[in-house]
C-alpha cells in the first residue's frame, strides 16, 4: 500500500465523534463500542489476529517500505538529536540546549509513537491514513498523551519507592550496618530486587497507554485501566514480556556499544545510536499491532 492524498472512507471501527479533520481508525475494547464489534465490522482480517510477536515486527519493518513519511519523521528528528551531541550547538545558551533536548525528546518518544500508531491501525482496518490525518491525530491527542506519561512515571517511580520505604525503615532499626552483618551484595540485591520488581511489573503493566490513548482515544486514566486489562494474562504473554524486554535493552545498550569505541571510530558511534533509534520505532509499531489484536480478542 502507499501513502495517499484523498481522505480513505471512514471504517466500522472508527469513532463516531471523530472529527471532519481526523477521520483515522479509532479501535476501542468491544464494551466501548456502539453496535457489533466483530472483527468483521471492524474491518480486521482474522491474520492480523493471529500473527505473532515476530510477525509483527516483520510486518512493521514492511509498513514503512509503504509509509516513507515515517522515516522521513523519525530520520530528522534523529538527526537533529546527532546534531545537538556534537559541539556545533556548544555555543547558544544553556537553557536553549535544554529545550532543544526536550523538544527533540517529546517528538521522538510522544508524537512519532502516536504518529506510527495511527498508520497502523489504518493499515489493519484497511483504511489507509494520510500524512495529514496521521498528523492531526498525533497532535490531537498530544494532551492526553502527556498526561499519560506523567502518570507512568508517578507510578512506577511512586509505587516501588513505598515499598522500598519498609526496607530502609527495618535497616535504620536494626543495630549496627546491615552490609557488615549479612555482606554488601546481599544488602544490594535486596534492595534492587525489591525496587526493580515493582518498578519493571508497572512499566510492563501500563505498556500499551500510549496506543490506547492514540488509537483508541481513551483519556489518561482509561488508557491505564485498558493497557492494565490487556496485559493481565502474564502466562500468554510470557514470550511478548521477554521480547518486549529484548527490544527495548538492545535499543538502550545498542548505542552504548558505540559508545565505547567513540574514540576510535566516531562515526560507527553516531550510526549504531541511530539504528538503535530507528530500531525503537520499528517497536512503536510493532507495539500498536500488539495492542490491536488485544483490544479486539
């Protein structure tokens, strides 16, 4: 499929206070939905359904051979994160740095992931999204996806730390230093064990809020609930929790590796950081037709 200018007819699965402007696919659970929601009147094929983790990474890497746009979105926000890492921005103000690196952030980890999920739920429902309605949903929701974020943070910052707060109080009470009674890596791998748990089940938890509240237009707290229910099944998803956690270790460590060797060969530094980069939306992808075949199961 390509990329196209005429607006696509508006599908069964898409909201009806959806706007003239925006008329992309929008996917709910089946209970917030008006009428049938059958894959049938969705418009999504029984494929879709049943592809696995690995075929909808395979298919994502497929997308953008139809969608250009999406590379061409992800390849200048990537450049412009390569640019203010060398020292031709060491000039300008601080505070101005700092907003670039923001900006640069959001546009990368908010509006492209939005962006990307609009395209594949048009492409699942058969209902090919254009570069101006993809845009327009991603900004659209660019509200509710902040709040979104803030409350993922809250929570798998809050949540881990208060049941970290026990283990700290029970150290203070007790006499002497519990590193010198039970050893330092003991008292260490309690603590991360204790703090990482929590912190990791959350993340995993609230995964898929973002797609919820892109594709599904759910607000900040519904897309949490939504995202919770889909992931509630740890015993199905056992393979998508290790691939999940696969991707997104070898998008952080990726450019570490490059890292490493910034200072014999700086350039395969800037190009494994930026394959890691386009390896993190190939994910964004991937993750938005998880969610879709989850909310219609």
């Amino acid at each position: 499929m390509s990329e196209h200018t005429d607006p696509p007819v508006r599908s069964a699965s898409t909201s009806d206070d959806t706007s003239e402007c925006d008329v992309a696919p929008t996917i709910k659970s089946r209970e917030d939905i008006d009428g049938c929601g059958c894959l049938e009147c969705r418009n999504i094929e029984t494929t879709t359904t049943n592809r696995t983790v690995l075929d909808a990474l395979v298919w994502s890497v497929r997308l953008f051979r139809s969608y250009p746009s999406i590379i061409a979105f992800a390849g200048v926000t990537i450049l412009a994160n390569r640019l203010l890492e060398t020292d031709i921005i060491n000039g300008l103000p601080m505070p101005v740095i700092g907003v670039f690196d923001a900006l640069t952030a959001f546009v990368f980890i908010i509006l492209i992931r939005a962006y990307v999920g609009t395209i594949v739920a048009g492409e699942l429902t058969d209902n090919s999204v254009t570069i101006r309605e993809g845009v327009h949903r991603s900004i659209t929701r660019t509200p509710a996806l902040i709040g979104v974020t803030l409350l993922i943070v809250f929570s798998v910052m809050t949540v881990p730390f208060f049941l970290f707060l026990p283990l700290l109080l029970l150290a203070g009470a007790i006499p002497g230093n519990p590193a010198d009674l039970v050893g330092f890596p003991v008292v260490a791998a309690v603590g991360a064990l204790v703090f990482a748990v929590p912190f990791l089940g959350l993340l995993f938890k609230f995964w898929f809020a973002p797609e919820a509240c892109v594709i599904g237009q759910y607000g900040p707290l519904k897309s949490l609930r939504i995202s919770w229910q889909i992931t509630t099944n740890y015993r199905r998803k056992f393979v998508l929790i290790a691939v999940i956690a696969i991707g997104s270790v070898s998008n952080l460590y990726l450019p570490e590796i490059g890292t490493g060797v910034a200072s014999v060969t700086p350039v395969l530094r800037v190009f494994s950081t930026s394959v890691g980069d386009l390896l993190s939306i190939v994910w964004a992808s991937a993750y938005a037709h998880l969610y879709i075949q989850e909310i219609v199961s």
